[in-house]
C-alpha cells in the first residue's frame, strides 16, 4: 500500500537502481541503503530538523537512489469506514469528506488512500483510510527533490513492518515497534494486513530493564496480544494464529519474548531479519521499507 496513488517525474535525470528505504521518527531518520551489488547499509540520522536530516542522507548515498519514505505514527491517522458507494476513481475525493471528523486534518489539506478491511458483513464493505497532511508531504517531497533524491512511494509503518514478514497461508502476529513510539500489532496473512491496533503506554518499554519489564508491561502485552487473537478468530472467523512473533529492538528483547510465551498458548519467537539483514535487527522500519515495490507515488 502506498499512501498516494502515482507521480509525475519529478526530474529529468537518468533515475538509480540503488534502493533506499527511510524511515521517519519524531527526532530522527533512519535509512536502509541497498546499493545494486553492494552489500546494504543501514544507519541513523539526527539533526536538528528533518530538513536537515535529508542533506546528510543525500551525503551519504552520493545523492542517488529511489527512496521509500515510511512515516512516523505522527504524521497519519488511520480509521475504518463503510466503502463510500461511488465510482473507484471518486473514492479519495468522497473519503475526505466521510473522515472528517474523525482525523485532524483539514479536507481541503489532506492526502487520503485506503487499502481493504476483512469484511465483517456481506452488507457491509468495510476500509481502512490512511489520512496525512498535504503541506507536510509537500515539504518532504520538496526536500528530497532538491536533494536530487527520487521517491518511488510514501507509506505506513505497518506496510513496512508487513516486508518483514515471508508470505504465507498461516497467520502470523507481530509485534514492532518503530522507535519511542507505540508499540503495534499486526496480523499478516497470505501477505495481507488483516489486522492491526496501536497499543498505548508501551511506547518506553525499550528502555526498561527486566525487572521493570515484569512490573506490568508484559501482563498488559500479553492482554492485548490475546484481544487481538481473540478478535482475529472469533469476529473475522479467520483460522487460529499459528505463532507470535516479535521485534522490538531492545537489550532485552530474549526476555520478553521468553516472558511472553509463559502467557500465550500458541508459540512466540523473535522474528528473523531477512537474509542479509541479519545485522541490522536495529532498523526494521528502514529495512521493510526498502523491500517495498517500486510504485510510483504522488503528491
């Protein structure tokens, strides 16, 4: 899912097939750079603002390559709807309206895109709209323009997430965190979001020790990682989940996996970064974003 449909050619010059994927933080950038037959490379900015961070990425790629942006929880909201009942080529026109009150941006300064909801009803077809501020987007765009830097799409941090996740008939849960923000669940099938909830008050837990950890966090992981199961089986009438898995980069990640799987009846393990990323366990965000398609977006 890219959060805008298409893009016209920002510039004229002979576009890389060197691949980037940034990941957006609240303070931070970081990026996956996946060089044509080099090995990758990922790392993190901080600067002082994002404008900032852009022009050292730019340095360090030699201000080539086809970037996949994935934004902070910050910077979109997501809700679900009804499917407004027009044509497709009208709905992202209809969804600003329908969502309007329930998203904090404005109609007239507001990018929209949706991807599908499992169904619930055969009456009712339900979707998932990914709602984000246009001047904002603009401004990233702008950035990366005059940095000589292509973008080939805009998208969530649960679409990126999701790359890490192989394809498959089983439903997997996963746990992940894009850093010092809230923790997410996500339920992936057949290569598809079937489900996902952002869990407040755990946006720390990173930084806490194990005993800080048995204090609460994990009673309170465990809950909702059972609501979700439960909600996945039970109101979607989906096949049992089949295993959880996890990544949250933190020094005590093992522990809470171990601690978590006292409270689950069904196997959790920490997710394995895919082949030759093995190292960069630190970068899920930028390293699922370079695993995007190459869809072209625009603003």
């Amino acid at each position: 899912m890219s959060l805008i449909p298409k893009i016209n050619k920002l510039f004229s010059k002979k576009k890389s097939n060197d691949i980037i994927g940034v990941s957006l933080q609240s303070n931070s950038l970081s990026y996956c750079y996946r060089p044509v037959n080099t090995s990758p490379d990922c790392q993190k900015i901080t600067e002082p603002n994002l404008s900032h961070s852009i022009t050292t990425l730019a340095d360090r790629v030699n201000g080539k390559g086809l970037c996949h942006i994935v934004l902070s929880s910050s910077q979109y909201q997501i809700v679900q709807v009804d499917k407004p009942k027009v044509p497709d080529t009208e709905i992202n026109a209809a969804l600003k309206w329908q969502v309007k009150d329930l998203v904090p941006f404005k109609p007239d300064n507001m990018v929209v895109d949706y991807f599908d909801a499992p169904q619930l009803s055969m009456n009712v077809e339900k979707i998932n709209v990914v709602c984000a501020d246009l001047t904002e987007l603009k401004s990233i765009v702008e950035d990366m323009g005059d940095k000589q830097l292509d973008i080939a799409s805009i998208t969530t941090v649960e679409f990126a997430f999701s790359q890490l996740i192989p394809e498959s008939e089983l439903a997997i849960l996963l746990v992940c965190q894009h850093a010092n923000e809230d923790l997410l669940i996500l339920i992936i099938k057949q290569g598809r979001i079937f489900f996902q909830r952002r869990i407040r008050g755990l946006s720390q837990i990173s930084q806490k020790t194990e005993e800080e950890l048995t204090m609460g966090s994990i009673d309170m992981l465990s809950l909702e990682i059972q609501r979700s199961t439960d909600y996945f089986e039970r109101q979607l009438k989906q096949a049992p989940i089949k295993e959880v898995q996890v990544i949250i980069p933190m020094a005590s990640e093992a522990f809470l996996v171990r601690k978590i799987s006292e409270n689950t009846n069904v196997p959790v393990n920490l997710l394995s970064m895919p082949e030759g990323f093995e190292q960069y366990r630190d970068f899920p965000g930028a390293v699922g974003a370079s695993m995007l398609p190459n869809t072209a977006v625009a603003i």
